[in-house]
C-alpha cells in the first residue's frame, strides 16, 4: 500500500474449514504459520519492494481468534524488528471501514459493518467511532455459518445460503426481531432450523431467513440513518458480498436522500490491504507502537480506537 | 384552529424511519398522523404484518400509559388496515434539540424529569423498547414520551434495562460534552422514583447488558 492509498498487492491465503465444521481455532492459526512466509514474500515480490523500503508494519492485533491473531502478530514482530520498521497496531474492524472508505470515496458515512464478528452501525463522532447499533446476540455472518453448519455446508456459508435463497420466492413466516437500533438473530437462527427439521424445503427456508435478517438490518440501519441525518451509508465487511443485503440497503437509502456506497468485492472480505491501508492512516498520525506493547486483543471493541486521522463531526 | 395556521393540511411534518407524520385538522383542532408506511425492502407479506401488528401494539401500549398517568399524546383514531392512528398534536421541540440550545440547569432539569417519567413508565409495568432523546417531547418543559412503536408490556429488569442502555447510547452519541451530566440528571429522577436501590440494580443490569455485547473487553 502506498501512502496515497494505491494497493501494490493484496496476496491472499484464506483457511477453508471442512464442510459441517467451524472453524476451528488451532487448525487455523496452523494454516497461517504454514502459509504466513510466502504469503509474505508472495507479497514483496508482487508489490515490487524490499523490505528495506518499507515505512513500516502494520499488523492486525485484534479482534478475532486468539491463537490466529497471534500468529499474524509474531510474523509482524519479525519483519519489523528485522528491517528496523515501526509497528502499527490496527484494530481488524477500522481496517473494514477504511479500505471502505478508499475504495468507495464515502467522506462522513453512516457505516454497515457485516462481518464474522461484528454486525455493526457505526458513525464518526468526537474521534471516534461511535456504535449506533449492533446484534444483541449473534452476528449476520455467525447466522449464516451456524446455519449452514447444522445442515453441512462449509464456511463461509453466505454465498451458498444466498444461492439456495434465489431458488425460491415462497415466504416461509420467522421471527423479525429489532430493538431500537439493534436486532437479534439468535432466535431466527433457532426458528429457522426447526422450519427446515418440520419439513419446509431448504430453498424456501433459505429465503425466508435471508429476507427476515436482511430486513431487520436495513430496518436497524434506517433508523440509525433517519436519527443521523447522514447523507452515505457505506456497507463493509465479508457479509457486504450478499447481493440480497445490498439491494435492500440501496431500497431503503433512496428514501433519506442518501448514496449507497458498497465496498467491491475483493476487499470486502478480510484482507491484508484493509489492515496496510488503516495502518498508513495510523502512520502519518504518529500511531505506532514498541514491540512489547503489540499484544494480541482478540477483543478489542473498535469504539476504543482513537481515530486522530479522521476530522468530520 | 386549524385556519389560523394558514397552511394547507394535512401537512407532512416529519419522515422517521418506519413512519410518517402528518399535521392534520381533526374536528377543528389540530392533530398528528402516523402513518406506517410500506418499506420496498420487505417483501409484502411479512411488511404487512409488521405494520399492523405494530400500529396495533403502539396504540394499545399508549392507552395504558395515559391510564397510568404517563404523558403521551391521547389516541383520537385508529385505522388498522391503514397502519395509521391520529393523536392529539404536541407541539416540540424534542427533548435532543433542546438540549442544544438551552443552559446547563435546564438541561440538567429536563433530564431528571425525564428520569421521573420514565421511572414511573417501568414502575407502571411498561417499557418503551426505542427510548432516545428524539422520542421526548419538551412542550414548555412538560416532557412527552412518543413512538412506542417497539414499547412492551414488562416487568423484566432486563428490558427495563435496555431503554436505559439505549437511553444513555443516544445521548453519548449527540451530546458527547456534556454526557455524563445529562445521564447523570436522569437518573437522579429515575431515582427518585424507584429508590436508590433498585436504581442501582437498574445500572448494573445496564453494564451487564453492555458486556454482553460481541468483543467487549473485560477490564
């Protein structure tokens, strides 16, 4: 990444779990230290540098799984005390709303966050950013991947739910459950099960679990919007590739005389230019950091993170 | 009464998120229409019920507020298969605009009545489900709980708890300044109402809820 935001590369290895399984934390961490130097030198090489010529090393210290986080840490720790660079921590989440920001060129946006581990509204004030709004219980993405597990198929599970979903238009009733600003999956995910259990067809549960969840997000995210008068709402984060999402975001947002903005597709999933690019910002504001304060914080709620970059509100 | 305005009704006066608003003339007084309004994002069968089901719900939830001695507007009309209901016109402005313009003590003021009234919401056996300083009302400082729209009948800590969490995110998230002062106003009213006890059992059951929240750091 360079310092006015062009990505140089963006090589990736994604750890794939067995189909009726999650993921399982130290298979995982096992597969980044496996792929971690060629991913690394894979990297290098593409982006045409040495590490010499790097300003510095940013390096995603949470939040997420413990022993992944750590492995990703270590491999940064290396690098930057190796070519003498300094550390910067960034927090997973703000790498999910910068690269956002890049590549859509949202200014003050209402933020969608719709991840594994977050299903999040978000808007800047006062330096940082503020939640407006967020799951009660499980996430969008752990809706989908919980789903998906009881029925075998593998994670990440929305592409295929999305896909099963556009094979029927057949409403099956579930529980649509907003509160205020945020929503509740855990009983759809419930509800949804003993649907498919009690003999509705998986297309028809597909569906309706799709348009119940999405629903309830763009309802969240309409009030989130009509409280805060903003004028983009920039959708981020792995489950922004859901076409459904999408849609009914762009439906809802033409009602406040406010411009969807959406994240393309490779970078909405997690990816290391989303944590280079959030790291340059934390650079040029002087936000590094001594080696021994870069331990892993698999959970690090972003609305901690100081945003000296940002000015807007 | 209504002439005197020397504006055409009925008037759209404000597009909320699931709802729209109209100044309306009824019976020679002036009225507020709310009106749930069809969202293009929900296909029509579970967009149907939602909105029935919640004009029914709010109205409902709003009689027996009134009857506990809760302010809110007085339902004149209700039109279920219009997902619509009139009540009788508050004039503003909300409490979250208010508190912009006016001096610390009355900001102070107004949130410690806010506390009361709220306290006595949830001694009444009801909680709003969708408390902000938007949903207050301040005619003249009497103070105007409106959009019950996810309101409940309960007696659960929990979803009393979950107004004030709310509550307190919407005025951090406006008012970041002078935050802590005006929550603080609040519940000293909602104090006074339930004790210091149960106002303590209240504000806990408010962090627990926060740390139940995805990723929070335990400190």
């Amino acid at each position: 990444m360079t310092e006015e935001g062009k990505i140089l590369t963006d090589v990736r290895d994604v750890y794939a779990s067995k189909p009726g399984t999650g993921i399982h934390p130290r298979e995982a961490a096992d597969h980044h230290s496996e792929i971690a130097a060629k991913v690394v030198s894979g990297a290098l090489l593409e982006a045409g540098v040495t590490g010499g010529q790097l300003d510095g090393v940013a390096v995603a210290l949470g939040p997420g799984l413990g022993p992944c986080l750590r492995v990703g840490a270590t491999v940064a720790r290396a690098i930057a005390s190796c070519f003498e660079k300094p550390l910067i921590p960034v927090n997973h989440a703000i790498g999910h709303i910068e690269i956002g920001t890049l590549t859509t060129g949202a200014v003050d946006p209402l933020v969608v966050l719709v991840s594994g581990g977050h299903t999040a509204i978000l808007a800047f004030s006062g330096g940082k950013w503020r939640i407006f709004g967020e799951t009660e219980d499980i996430t969008l993405g752990n809706l989908y991947d919980m789903f998906a597990r009881e029925i075998n198929l593998p994670s990440p599970a929305g592409p295929q739910i999305e896909k099963l979903a556009t094979k029927s238009s057949n409403f099956v009733p579930l529980p649509y459950v907003v509160k205020g600003n945020d929503v509740s999956y855990s009983g759809l995910l419930t509800a949804s099960l003993a649907k498919l259990r009690s003999g509705a067809s998986l297309a028809d549960v597909c569906y309706s679990m799709q348009e119940v969840s999405c629903s309830m997000l763009t309802e969240a995210v309409e009030r989130s919007l009509a409280y805060t008068r903003k004028k983009e709402v920039l959708l981020t984060g792995g489950v922004a590739a859901n076409k459904a999402l999408q849609k009914k975001l762009a439906e809802m947002v033409v009602l406040h005389e406010a411009v969807p903005r959406v994240v393309p597709h490779p970078y909405t999933g997690d990816c290391g230019a989303q944590i280079a690019w959030a790291g340059m910002l934390a650079l040029r504001a002087g936000e590094t950091a001594e080696i021994a304060d870069t331990r892993v914080r698999p959970r690090w709620r972003l609305e901690d993170v100081r945003i000296p970059w940002r000015t807007t509100a | 009464m209504s002439e005197s305005l020397g504006e055409r009704l009925p008037k759209l006066i404000y597009r909320g998120a699931e709802a729209e608003i109209y100044l309306q003339d009824w019976y020679g007084e002036l009225a507020i229409r709310k009106n749930r309004i069809p969202k293009p994002y929900r296909v029509t069968a579970l967009d149907s019920t939602i909105r029935r089901t919640r004009t029914l719900h709010e109205t409902n939830l709003m009689h027996e507020a009134r009857k506990a001695g809760i302010p809110v507007p007085i339902i004149q009309h209700l039109d279920p298969e219009d997902s619509s209901f009139v009540m009788e016109y508050v004039k503003g402005p909300t409490l979250k605009d208010e508190l912009y313009v006016v001096p610390s003590l009355i900001r102070r003021r107004r949130c410690t009545e806010l506390g009361r009234v709220v306290a006595r919401m949830h001694e009444a056996g009801l909680v709003h489900g969708d408390l902000t300083i938007s949903n207050v009302l301040s005619d003249n400082g009497k103070l105007f709980l409106i959009d019950f729209g996810l309101g409940d009948f309960s007696n659960e800590l929990e979803d009393r708890g979950v107004d004030l969490l709310l509550l307190n995110r919407a005025m951090k998230s406006t008012h970041v300044k002078f935050h802590e002062e005006i929550f603080g106003a609040f519940l000293k009213g909602y104090s006074m109402v339930v004790g210091r006890k149960r106002k303590t059992e209240i504000v806990d059951k408010v962090r627990e809820i926060e740390r139940r929240g995805r990723y929070s750091e335990r400190t």
